[in-house]
C-alpha cells in the first residue's frame, strides 16, 4: 500500500479512487513492481506527485498521461490547424525552391560577380567586398560552392521575410502598449525555446518534403530580433522631432513614413543584422528537417563522426556568418553616417 | 476681436483630470491636491487674450507651466477644463482632420531643441511645412529658398543640420515656420538653448521679420530681458497661474507682487524703460532739447550728460507728447516695491 492511502481514507475519498479500479490498465511501474517482486511501498514522505497519488489512487493521473493528453491534444486540432496553416504557407515553399533553384543554376561566372556587387552595392566598401569575393572562391576552392549557395539561398529568403512580417509588427508594438504587452512574452519565449524544441510541432504539421518546415522554424526564431529593434527603434526616436511632426500637422502615415522610420533605420538595421546572424544559426539546425545547404554536411559530420567534413562545414558557415555580418554592419554605417554628422 | 484668446484654461495631470478641475475651481491648493488626489495642478484658470500682429510673451520660471500653455494653443496638450479660441473658432471643437488643418495653416511653431529633421537637408526642413500640406513641389522650393536667404542661410541650402551651429539650426527653425505662411507663430524657448550674443542677434532678427510681416506671435521664455526686450504684451506666469499681464513697461513700473518685484529688480531699468513710460504732461515751455518718445532712458542719460537738471521735450515725429525731468528719470531708475515706500 501506497503512503498517500491515509489522506483518501480520512477524505472519504476512497469510494470514488476505487471505481473502476478493476478496469484501468495496470501501468509500466507496477508492473515492474510486481514481477520484481517489489511490493511497491514508496517512503512515506514522498513528495505527492502525480505518480506517487496515483499508487494510493488510481482515479488520479500520472504524469505519463498528462503529456500524452497534451500529445493527443495536439493531434486532435493537428487537421484543422494543417488545413489553415498548409495554404497560408505554401508561399513560402515555392519562394524558397524557386529561389534555391536560381541560385543552385546560376552558373558560377554569372553568380559570384553578381553577389560582390551586390555587396560592393550594400556596403560601399573596399575591404568588405574583397572579403566577400575572397571568401566566394575559397567555397569553390574546396567544392563547397553548390552548399553555401543553397544556405545563403534560404537565408535571403527568410531573412526577407523575416523583414518584411517583423518591421510592421514592430511598428504595430511601438504604436499600442497593449500589443506590446501581448507580444513581448511571445517574443521572450521564441527566444529562450531550445531550438530543437521548434521542430517537433512542425514535423507533426507538415510533410518533411516541403521546403516550407524549415523556412517556417528559421523565421519564427529569427523574425524576433528584427521586430524588437523596430519597435525599440520607433520609441527612441527624438520625441522633440515628433512634437514638431504633430505641430506641422503631418498625418499619422506621413509622420511614420518621414519622421520615425528615417530616424529609426540605425536600430531596425541591427535588428536586420541579428536577423541574418540567428537565420543562418537556425538554417544549420533545420537541416535535420531537410533544409540543404552546409548544415547537411555537418549533421553528416555528427552522424558518421566524419570530423574533417563537420569542422570544413562548420567553418564554412563561420565565414558565411562573417561576410553577411560584415556587408550587413557596414550597410548600417553607411546609414549611421548619411546624416552629415562628422 | 483678439486673434487667440485662452479663456478659463485648467490643465491638471492625472487619469481623472476633469473631476479635479471643480475641486481646484472651489478653491483647492496645488499641495493639497497633490497629496490628497495624487494629481498635479498644471495651469489654473488662464485667461489670456492676444491680438493680431503683436508679439505676446508668455514668461515664468522652469516649472510655471509655460510650455504647457503654449502647447494648449495647437492642441498638442488638451486642457482639462476651458476654451482656446484661434479667430473666434473654439480649437476644442476641432475634429481630428480640422485640428490638422489648423495646424498646418493656421499655426506654426519654433521649438527650444531646434527639432529639426536630422536626415533631411537644411532646404528640405525649410520644405518640410509646404510638402505636408502637399503645396507644388516647385512652389515648395521656391518658398523655403526665399525664406532661407531671409534669415541669412543662403549658401547652406544642401548642408544637414548637425554641420550647422545652434544659431544657424534655429534659423532654419524660423525659416521652417515662415514657409508655413501662418498668421499665428508659437515660439516655445525658442532662443534659451543659443549662447547670449547669438541669442541678441536672434531677438534682433525676430524683430525685424516683425516688423515687416506683423505675425501673430506667441514666445515663451524664462528670461526677463529677452521678454522686455520683445514683448508687445507681458503674461507672467507662476505656478501655473497669471500672476500679472499687460504692458511691459507698465509691469516693470507697477509690479502688483512680490514675485514681480524680485524678477524686476534685477533688471538694467534704464535700458529697458521708454522714455514714454516715465513722461509728464507738459507744463513749461522752455526745455533743454527733445527726446523721441521710444527712446530709452539710457539713450537719455547719455544725451544729458548725466545732468540731472535738464528738462526735455519728448516728441513723436511732430508731435509733442509731454517733458521729462532728468529727476523724475533718476526716481523711475529705482524699482518700486509694493509693501515698502514709494
């Protein structure tokens, strides 16, 4: 007999643990108990958990059901929340194989060139794009090209819309407390979730076939900082600047679109940056959800114990990081630095 | 019919702003309703009326509630209890659309921190009024281009603000307001953050645009000599309460409070008061020269000599208007007190 048994008793709630006692299925643990011939006494100052309740009645849950109604509970709603979320998303599919499909056939005389002036374009700076073209050719040196195209495919993609979603959320925040305070938690825990913890909801609701699984988890835990820093960004603005907005009667929509944006661009560009940073981070974890690119190869790497192959992909993704966080930092300057100050 | 007029204006900070407005009207004290209520008497029953083409100073120490009253005229602040009218109109009747209008062609404002768009040019500031109301783009430059040169900033059309002095922001401050083409200018310390020396150049200049545009002007500051030195109409302000207004000159001769006195007396009297102010019907018919009336009892002081035996003619163009006695000149150089003799 279980510790708890007294406290049922003295509750007269004995009738109501016992029914249906017969019937419930006999859990793992007892049965254990039973053929190892352990007669199941526990200590009696054993903390009432779940478990524990349960040996002295059964009426009660163990903790193995409570998840497993979680569990259900999930897939019960798993339908309807497909046939919703499936169209709404199937967008981002296509973007992302089309995009990895031009960046995959581009020739690489057509796509390296375009991509240093892109960020000759970006930047405005020698320095950074003789990096970026340094960096371009060792991938083809060591025959990485056709992986760091496809992460940087997907980056681009989810950053884009990473930008396009979070900056008018930011601007939503920065406009009402209330959505501030709705949002700020949601925001703390795609933050502080295990990444690995994104996946798993995700497998359940989409097939792993299509593009959109890992687009998904790589937006939704990149899109934070970039709405942060835009609503940060917003209610830091000069409040002089927008008192003389408002004195010279300009609407709310031209207020935001010449006073706070401007004047809020240096914050949402690190906030872009962030970005960058945790969708190229996110883009290596989603490749155990089939995203391609260099994180593949190091999941190859920590399958096989392959230690060359996961350390040249890992650094390859290190100088991947490095080149978006320099053409990216150096766009922000640039920003920073149009204001004539000196 | 006065241009603006603030008729039983209340401000008081606090969630139930309105409900206090009765107990401060039956005669509760700023303290008591701090402590008892928890909100902060703002401004109390302001009346103030200012006419077309004048300049009204509003003046009080940091904390008198001045910026508050100013941002009452354009609704930047809503009052707790009262009427503001602007042309007879009652701005608390003013829709959101209305409010606009009369912001953008009503009213214009000159701030202390400058407020200047910081990634704009200095043209573009000077646009920014004429662009939001959506005016001509060709009408736009040509006006803020006019406006520029006539307070001095030609040449710096393509410069940003943080390349320019304070002095030189804040006249492309002023130049911001004057392409409004608005009757009414607010100027809310517009002079306070500037260095003394380009602060005088800045009075002068003020007055000279005056003289030629006769705009409604409302300034505010803290400082006596620059609201001697400009003011057509004098409110002082105390606690959020008029504690005197009328004449300058009228002011400084006649404080009717002690607070009054201890601002005045400070002050360089002989360069700030008029001849006018101090003079005397005519009684004799033998003087020592003329006088105009507009001069100061300094420039009077000089042409005498320091003789205090002289007797003057004061003259307005043809007109004789009374004679001063270098002794009555001597006496008005003293500040009378209310409580002491004189």
């Amino acid at each position: 007999m279980a510790g708890y048994d007294g406290v049922f008793d003295t509750l007269g709630l004995r009738d109501w643990c016992d029914q249906d006692k017969a019937d419930a299925p006999m859990s793992m643990a007892q049965l254990l108990a039973q053929s190892g011939g352990d007669d199941g006494e526990s200590t009696p100052l054993a903390f009432p958990s779940l478990d524990t309740l349960h040996e002295s009645c059964a009426r009660i849950s163990q903790t193995r059901d409570v998840t497993e109604g979680l569990e259900q509970g999930f897939l019960g709603i798993r339908a309807e929340l497909k046939y919703v979320l499936d169209p709404l998303t199937q967008p981002l599919s296509w973007l992302l194989d089309g995009t990895l499909f031009v960046f995959e056939t581009t020739p690489w005389w057509v796509m390296i060139p375009l991509l240093v002036a892109l960020s000759w374009f970006v930047s405005r700076s020698k320095p950074v794009t003789v990096f970026v073209a340094g960096v371009l050719v060792f991938f083809s040196i060591i025959d990485h090209y056709d992986v760091a195209m496809q992460t940087l495919a997907i980056v681009f993609v989810c950053t884009g819309l990473s930008v396009l979603l979070g900056v008018p959320i930011g601007i939503g925040m920065s406009k009402s407390q209330t959505a501030q305070r709705i949002i700020v938690p949601i925001l703390d825990l795609l933050q502080t979730l295990p990444t690995f913890v994104y996946l798993i909801p995700l497998i359940f609701l989409f097939s792993v076939t299509e593009s959109k699984i890992y687009g998904i988890a790589v937006i939704v835990y990149a899109i934070v900082p970039v709405i942060r820093l835009t609503d940060l960004g917003i209610r830091l603005v000069d409040q002089d600047v927008v008192e003389a907005a408002n004195a010279f009667g300009m609407t709310p929509a031209q207020k935001l679109a010449r006073v706070e944006l401007p004047l809020a661009l240096p914050n949402i560009m690190a906030g872009v940056n962030q970005t960058i940073m945790m969708s190229l981070a996110m883009v290596v974890i989603a490749s155990m959800i089939s995203a391609p690119g260099l994180g593949v190869l190091v999941l190859r790497g920590i399958r096989s114990l392959d230690l060359g192959v996961g350390i040249v992909a890992g650094l390859g993704i290190v100088l991947l990081a490095v080149i978006l966080d320099r053409v990216s930092k150096a766009a922000l300057a640039r920003v920073d630095t149009h204001r004539g100050h000196q | 019919m006065s241009k603006v007029a603030i008729r039983g204006l209340y401000k008081i900070f606090g969630p139930k702003d309105r409900e206090m407005v009765e107990l401060v009207q039956g005669g509760m004290t700023k303290p008591d309703l701090m402590e008892q209520h928890g909100h902060v008497l703002g401004l109390e029953d302001i009346n103030v009326d200012m006419a077309a083409g004048e300049i009204t100073v509003i003046m009080g120490l940091s904390g008198s509630g001045k910026s508050t009253l100013i941002r009452h005229l354009n609704r930047l602040i809503d009052p707790s209890a009262g009427e503001i009218l602007v042309d007879g109109e009652d701005v608390m009747k003013l829709g959101r659309a209305q409010l606009r209008a009369l912001r953008q062609k009503k009213m214009s404002m000159v701030f202390q921190k400058f407020a200047l768009l910081p990634h704009k040019t200095v043209q573009e500031n000077a646009e920014m009024p004429l662009s939001v109301q959506g005016v001509d783009v060709s009408e736009q430059t040509a006006q803020a281009r006019k406006w520029l040169a006539r307070v001095g900033l030609d040449g710096f059309e393509d410069r940003f603000p943080a390349q320019l002095s304070g002095g030189m922001q804040q006249r492309v401050g002023i130049a911001r307001a004057l392409a409004a083409n608005t009757d009414i200018m607010l100027m809310d310390e517009a002079f306070s953050a500037l260095d003394p020396l380009i602060r005088t150049d800045m009075q002068d200049l003020l007055l000279e645009l005056q003289a030629e545009l006769q705009k409604t002007i409302v300034f505010i500051t803290h400082d006596l000599d620059e609201a001697l030195k400009i003011a057509d109409h004098l409110v002082i302000l105390k606690d959020g309460r008029v504690v005197q207004q009328g004449e300058p000159q009228d002011i400084l001769l006649n404080p009717n409070d002690p607070y009054i006195e201890d601002f005045v007396s400070d002050i360089n009297r002989a360069r700030v008061l008029r001849v006018r102010s101090v003079m005397k019907p005519v009684s004799t018919d033998s003087f020592d020269g003329d006088v105009t009336a507009n001069a100061t009892l300094e420039d009077l002081i000089t042409l005498s000599d320091g003789d205090t035996n002289r007797l003057y003619r004061v003259t307005d163009g043809n007109d004789v208007l009374g004679q001063l006695d270098m002794k009555d000149l001597v006496k008005a150089l003293v500040p009378r007190t209310t409580t002491g003799p004189g």
